[in-house]
C-alpha cells in the first residue's frame, strides 16, 4: 500500500509530553576483593577480573523496590532472583563480601560531537 | 515524471510550521510550495520495486564485505572492524534508509545509498502528505513513511524491556538535524516507547562502569543517533561504544552501507545490473565521464564532476582524506533549469515512500529544493 492513512503528530502540537519526569536508573557495580566474594554475591559466570587487580560484579540498579542486573554486556536487564544472593542487599546498603560501588556519578560529558562540530548530520 | 507549475497555498508557511517544519525557507527556498512532480501509477510501482531490490542487494553486500574481509577497503577503521562485524552476525536491527535514485522514466539508477543518517524525513513523510491533502486529494502519493516507522517503533518497543527510556540525539545548534529527530521520537511516543531527547555533547560516559548516562544519571540503554557512525567512531568516547551494551539506530553495520564504497563493491558483485552504475575505487576504469565521491561525504560535499566535453564541477567541503570511489557521470534530469532526484525510503525492508529534490546544478546539496509530488491512479 503507497497511501498513508493518517500522520497524525503529538509531541510537537503538545509540549506537555515533555514534562514527563525521567525514571532514572543509575546503574552500578560491586568491586570485591576476589574472585569467591564476587560469585557468592553474584553467582560463578558473572564476575569480571578488572586488569588493576580485584574482580567486578555485573551492571545492576534498583527499581521498584528490586535489583535487576545485566547478566552479559548486551543482554537486557533482569530481576536478580533469590539464587542471586545480591538480591538480599537492601537499597542503601552494602553487601558485606563487597569492597565498595562504582556508581554513574563518574561520568564525564562532551566525548561525543567534536567531528561533526562543522557540519550537520543529515545525508 | 513531469514537472508541473501549481498556485501556493494560502498561508503555507504557517501550515509547514505548525508540524515543526521550521527550515522551509532555509537559504531562500528549502520547501518549493509552487511546483510539484506528477508520476504515474506504474513509474511509483517501478520505484517501488527498484527500491526493495536495491535493499536486497546492499543486505547481500554487506555479507560480501564480511565474507572477503573489505571492512577497511570502504572505511572502517581496523579497530573497529570487529565491532561491526559483531552487530552484524548478531543481525541487529535496522530502522530506516534512503536510496538517491537517477530517474527520467525510462532509466532509473542508484546514485547513492543514505544508510546511516539520512535526512528530509518530516518534509517527505509529513509535510507533502498534507500538501497532498490541500491540493491534490484526489489522487494519491507514495507515502506511507509515517505508518511504517510507527510499526517499526511498536516492533521495537516489544522487544524492549518495560520502562526502558529510549533516546534521540543529533548534534546542538543544527535546526534541521533536531527537527528530524523531534519528527522520529514524535513517532516513538505514538508508538508507545518512553521517547527522550538528549542532544550528543551531553551524553555521559563513566569509564569505570563502560556505560553511557544522560543528563540525571539514567544509563542509556537505546539510542537513535543521527550521528554517522564514522564520526562517532573517531570521538573521544569511541572505544567505550562496543563494550556499552547500548542497542543503537542505526545499528554499527550500516556504516558499511553508508559508505560510498559499497558503489564499487555492488558493481563488482552484479557487473552490468540495470539498475547500477558502474562504479570503482579506481579512475583509471573511465575514458571519459566520471564522478568522484568520498566514502564518507554528506549532501554533495566534495564532489567531482568530471565531464569528457563540457566544464567539470566540483563542489566544497572538508572530506575526501579518507579516500574516495569513482562512478560513471549520470546526469540528473534536468526540468526547465531544476535537476531533479529522487530519495526513495526503505523502512524495516520496505520500500515506504519518495521524496524529490532539485537543484539548479546536476549535484543534489542540502540547499537542494524539496519539491513535492503525486500520482494519478
């Protein structure tokens, strides 16, 4: 079919939709000290030896009251279930077998646009 | 395909303005109001058909790049071949794309292929729909962009996980860039996706986590970027895009097919196609006309003409160091002074719709008009 039945347009007949409030889900991850502390909080295939020494668990955020994490780097997020000891750790707080968190407050900004700070993006 | 003078529409302005269609007089005249192009039934059907094979055919390419290992042959840097070929043999979705046509109704030839961040999108999907209506509403136009990307956002959001924000850059301070991505994630919304926008020198990175975060802290999970992956792929963040995770529109493979290499490799693989032109890395294959592209150049930049008898052309810009391909010179139709293209859209592998842009030189630049079009049925 060529025709279009409809081109209807929300966002810019209505600027409400902009005042929507983000859900942010900052996300985190937990150093350990080694290797058996990252699996008994995470389970054996989702801990990650960092080259400076010391192992990472996975991604992970709170939301609604749970933790989801990233299993592997592209999988989307799930619920940490009960076999994830981690899913225990109340918001807030730290796990005990953990050395500390890396959270998204370390984010530096302006990485992205200086190769195309002449020109415009379109083809 | 005729060229057909029209009267303009009281108050057009307005009308183009009130979808957000605020460059329609950029440079003088962007949305030509008073002309349009009349096609007929069975020339939008060739269109049509030409487009999806065009789609058949770059698909089978990329596949040939991969296969024979031409990645840097059409411009990849090699440190990022494997996160190309990566997104490839996971088969990750593309939303949309443009193919530039060489038309005069008894030819038609792919002149270029707008794989990554192609642009004129509200003015083709919007604007000349509601042309059509004003003017012409009883005959029809090959137009259904707007359906199409909704369903491809509805396809998308299923296979997200609820609640996930999904995101829309483009660069700051480029009118025309953030009128195409609002246009994109207006269709995102009506689709149901949670659509944001946050302009590209505000994303956030933490190398520490090897995520991306917007202006709260969320981390992006999916992005549509109108941002070419060359240019993205040569910024300071670059090497923490493979291991981010991020879900990205256009997905990392397309930079094969945005690549004006993939010309020569598409002549290469289908010598003497009708609807090809033959095209090479190398010059020395033409006796006479030719024209020279950069892989990488954007809306007729650097571009040479090189014609056997007549004044050569050539066209500004800043690319051209990262190599260039050489095609046979098809010159554009040219309509009392006007020559005219036409972009023909494919959206989740379907042909969607055309857009028509004339210019008063043979090369289509973004000042190029947009000029809209019917067809009797």
């Amino acid at each position: 079919m060529k025709r279009s039945k409809e081109v209807a347009l929300v966002l810019i007949a209505s600027a409400s939709l902009a005042a929507c409030g983000p859900d942010t889900q900052e996300t985190r991850r937990e150093v350990y000290s080694s290797r058996d502390k990252c699996v008994e909080d995470w389970g054996s295939d989702k801990c990650e030896e960092q080259a400076g020494g010391g192992y990472w668990g996975p991604h992970y955020y709170f939301y609604g009251g749970r933790t989801y994490f990233f299993p592997r780097g592209r999988d989307n997020a799930v619920p940490a279930g009960k076999d994830v000891r981690f899913s225990g750790v109340p918001q807030g707080t730290r796990s005990p077998r953990s050395l500390g968190t890396i959270t998204s407050t370390h984010v530096v900004r302006g990485g992205f646009g200086r190769t195309g700070s002449y020109h415009g993006s379109g083809s | 395909m005729k060229r057909i003078s029209i009267d303009r529409r009281p108050n057009w302005q307005e009308k183009l303005e009130d979808i957000g269609f605020t460059f329609h007089s950029l440079d003088g005249v962007y949305w030509n109001e008073g002309i349009c192009y009349e096609f007929t039934a069975e020339e939008i059907d060739w269109i049509e058909a030409v487009t999806g094979e065009m789609d058949r055919l770059c698909l089978e390419a990329v596949a040939y790049v991969m296969e024979k290992d031409l990645l840097e042959k059409v411009g990849v840097p090699w440190r990022h071949k494997d996160f190309i070929r990566e997104s490839w043999k996971r088969s990750d979705r593309s939303l949309y794309g443009r193919f530039d046509f060489f038309f005069d109704g008894d030819e038609l030839k792919l002149l270029e292929y707008n794989a990554d961040t192609p642009t004129s999108l509200i003015e083709s999907s919007v604007a000349q729909w509601m042309w059509l209506e004003d003017v012409f509403p009883r005959h029809d136009q090959f137009n259904s962009i707007h359906e199409k990307l909704t369903a491809a956002f509805r396809d998308i959001g299923r296979s997200m996980p609820g609640k996930t924000p999904f995101y829309f850059t483009c660069v700051q301070d480029h009118e025309e860039d953030f009128v195409n991505v609002e246009y994109l994630r207006d269709v995102a919304l009506q689709a149901g996706l949670d659509a944001r926008h946050l302009f590209i020198e505000d994303i956030g990175c933490s190398r520490e986590v090897g995520r991306f975060y917007d202006l709260e802290g969320g981390e992006i999970r999916y992005l549509f970027k109108l941002y070419p992956w060359e240019w993205m792929l040569n910024d300071e963040f670059a090497d923490s895009v493979p291991e981010s995770g991020m879900t990205l529109f256009e997905p990392p493979w397309k930079m094969v097919l945005s690549s004006k290499g993939i010309l020569p490799i598409l002549w290469e693989m289908y010598p003497d196609h009708e609807n090809l032109l033959p095209s090479y890395f190398d010059a020395s294959r033409f006796r006479g006309s030719y024209v020279r592209k950069p892989l990488f150049s954007r809306e007729g930049a650097n571009i040479f003409y090189r014609r056997r008898f007549g004044r050569s052309l050539q066209t500004e810009g800043t690319y051209g160091t990262e190599g260039s391909i050489f095609q046979e010179l098809k010159e554009l139709p040219c309509f009392e002074g006007n020559y005219a293209a036409i972009g023909s859209w494919i959206i989740s592998g379907e042909a969607a719709g055309i857009g028509v842009r004339e210019d008063d030189t043979p090369i289509t630049r973004n000042t190029s008009r947009f000029v809209p079009h019917y067809f009797k049925t």
